[in-house]
C-alpha cells in the first residue's frame, strides 16, 4: 500500500508494512519508507 514520504515529499510504496490499531480503535499501517527509511504512517477506513 502506499503512503506519504514526508521526508522525500512524495507517495512510495510501505516497507516493512504492518496493520496496528490505533487508540481510538480505528486502524492504521506502520512501516518505512524504502528509500530514505523514515517511518510512514496510513490510517486505514473503519473495519
């Protein structure tokens, strides 16, 4: 899935990407960024 670089400024495909459940209980993917490895974030619809 993609997600926002926003170091890089641009949209890069998730690496390492794992799904965590926020506190609100809503979902979101976590993983790094391929190229520079900043952590990227995506919240994810309600499921």
């Amino acid at each position: 899935m993609e997600g926002y670089c926003v170091k890089c400024k641009a949209k890069k495909e998730i690496s390492d990407a794992k799904e965590v459940t926020m506190k609100n209980g809503r979902k979101a993917l976590k993983g790094k960024c391929p190229t520079c490895g900043t952590g990227m974030y995506r919240i994810l619809g309600k499921k």
